[in-house]
C-alpha cells in the first residue's frame, strides 16, 4: 500500500504544501555544508592566523626552556603564573579559529534557509523513539546515503592523511630534535596539505549532497492528484458549495431588487423580455435611478408589481434592451439616455398633473 501510494504521487508539491512543511520545519538542509564551512574555516585560519599564532607560542616556549630561571615553581601562585601565561598565549591561538568556526558555521546554515523557530521539532514523538522506525529510517534510501557520504569522507580523508605522513616521517623525526619554532612551521606546512586535500574534498560531496537533498525532498512532498484536488477545496472553498452560496446571494439580490420595483417613477419595457425600473426625484439625484432590471420572468414580475401600484410602464424595445445591458441596478443612467428618458418623466409628469386637475 505503502508503494502504490508513493507511485500515485506524480504531481509537484504546490506552494502551500512547500509553506506547511516548511512550518513543520521539514526543509531541505544539507548536513555537508557545515562541515564544508568548518574545514574552509580551519583552512583560512592556518592562512592567516596559526603562522602568526604559532609564531608567539614558539616564542614563549621558547622563552620558557630557554630561560628557565625566570620562571620560578618554588610555589603554587609560581605554577599558577606560568599556567595562566601559557593560557593567555593559548587563547590568542584558540580565539579566531572559534569566531571563524562560529561564523562559517552560522552562514552555511542560513544560506540554506533562514533560520525560524519550529515548536514542530521539540514536539515529544513517540517514532522517534521506535526501535522499529529507527531502524527503517538507519536502513533506508537516506540512511544509506548518509553512510555512503561517511564512508567517502573517511576513505578520502584516511588516505591523505596516509600519504602525507609518510612523506613527512623522516621531517617529523627531526623536527623533535630542532628549534621549537622550526617545529610549528613544519607542522603548519603539513596541516595545510592536509586541508587542501579535505576541503577539495568535502567540497565535492557538499555540493553532490546539496542537491541530492533538495531533490530527495521536492520528492517526498511530492503529492497524488486527489491531494491537490482537496487542497485547492480547502483553500478556495468546495465548488459546490460556493455555487450554491452565489445562488443564494443572488436570490436574496433579486428579492430586494423586486422590492425596490414600488418605488419607481416608471418602468421601461420590451413588451416580455426586458423590463427596467427607474427613480427619478429631484431632491435625491440629479438623473434617473435604476431600481430593478430583468430579463424574461424577471421582467414580467416588474411589470406586474409596476401596474399594481399604478406605476406607468412604457413599451420602448431598443431602449429596454440598450438600458439593460448598459445599466446596473442602483446605478444613475448615462447621458446618453437622458433625452429618451427626459421625455417619458416629462409623460409621467405630464399625467399626474392632469390628474389632480380633474380630481
């Protein structure tokens, strides 16, 4: 089950998959370029810093079995002296292969991703303590790249390290019996052999490793065409139902708009088909209103609801069909129609007036 389900997963992860799993802290992080970053480190610091730093602990020991005399050890604040002379030289050895460790290793991270607190990660997870899951993970396709990736660093490193010393046995043997200086010098000139050969190296494998891994995850969240369907209804609604919510919006719009039909001044028709109500008072805008359109039984309800409030209803085909399309409901007409629709006001006007003449 667990393979047809893996092969089912043919499609690329969307964004939001790539978001979600981001926020659980599963991200592409590749383990190799940190310690690529450490052995450029340590690489940089024999460069710039151990000869000068090597230099002033060759001095001071020097100094030390030279000039024993001057270092007295009759006491014990005498032993602490000397400890704490050695421990100052130390320290300005020491102290820029920290900083350039520190920060090496801080930009190999962020140059990955940015760093971003993951609650996801500190989360008590019973697998993680599985022996069974454990071994799954220590014998699968990860696992053995992992050890392949150790088993390479340690052969390459194993045979530099091999080489090296054998060419540098008979100067190490007599750099035991020269100057201390002469000894740091030989040792540093080795390191850096040594170093070359490993940041070559691990620079190959950090590359390899990097997108190996981006690739390994891109697939592991990769997902099935089922995954993506129910993801986009979670993220822009069920189809279905986001139809129905806009029928129903649009019920509810029509009924309202139908109520609006008894505040017309007058409605325009093409005899069945369309039908448009307009609102004209002086004192509340300075052109007509549409109220309500509609188009076949829509139409027929306006007209209907239009003769039984006595609201006159004027037949004018182009013009319902021009106004209709042109015109939304709550909208003031355009100038265009203002001379057509001037004169049937002025009817309407016209009419009324001549009724309270009569009553």
């Amino acid at each position: 089950m667990a393979d047809d389900d893996k092969d089912s997963k043919t499609e690329d992860p969307t964004a939001k998959k790539k978001s979600d799993a981001a926020e659980k802290g599963n991200v592409p992080f590749s383990r190799e370029v940190p310690l690529f970053a450490t052995v450029l480190a340590t690489y940089v610091y024999i460069i710039f810093f151990l000869p000068d730093g090597l230099s002033k602990v060759g001095e001071a020991l020097k100094d030390i079995f030279e000039q024993p005399d001057q270092w007295k050890l009759e006491t014990g604040p005498d032993a602490l002296s000397l400890f704490v002379h050695l421990g100052w030289v130390s320290a300005a050895l020491l102290a820029p292969a920290f900083i350039l460790f520190m920060v090496f290793g801080v930009a190999a991270s962020i140059s990955q991703n940015l760093p971003t607190p993951v609650l996801e990660r500190i989360r008590p997870q019973v697998s993680r303590i599985s022996i069974t899951k454990g071994w799954s993970r220590l014998f699968s396709l990860p696992g053995l790249v992992e050890f392949g990736k150790s088993l390479t660093k340690i052969v390459i490193v194993g045979v530099v390290m091999f080489f090296v010393l054998k060419s540098e046995y008979f100067n190490a043997i007599d750099a035991m019996f020269s100057d201390p200086q002469t000894i740091f010098t030989r040792m540093m000139t080795s390191m850096q052999k040594i170093t070359i050969v490993v940041l070559i190296a691990t620079g190959v494998v950090a590359i390899a490793d990097v997108f190996w891994t981006r690739y390994h995850w891109f697939t592991e969240l990769k997902m099935t065409r089922h995954e993506i369907k129910e993801e986009n209804k979670q993220s822009q609604g069920d189809p279905f139902v986001k139809s129905r919510q806009r029928s129903v919006m649009r019920d509810r719009a029509r009924r309202r708009m139908i109520a609006n039909v008894d505040r017309a001044t007058l409605v325009i028709a093409n005899p069945t088909h369309f039908a448009v109500a307009l609102r004209y008072v002086r004192e509340e805008n300075d052109a007509p209103v549409v109220v309500a359109k509609g188009q076949d039984l829509i139409a027929l309800k306006i007209r209907e609801i239009a003769e039984k409030n006595g609201i006159p209803v004027f037949e004018d085909p182009p013009l319902a069909r021009s106004m209709f399309a042109q015109v939304s409901v709550d909208s003031v007409i355009p100038s265009v129609f203002y001379k057509a629709v001037a004169e049937l006001i002025h009817r309407v006007y016209a009419t009324q007036a001549k009724n309270k003449r009569v009553r």
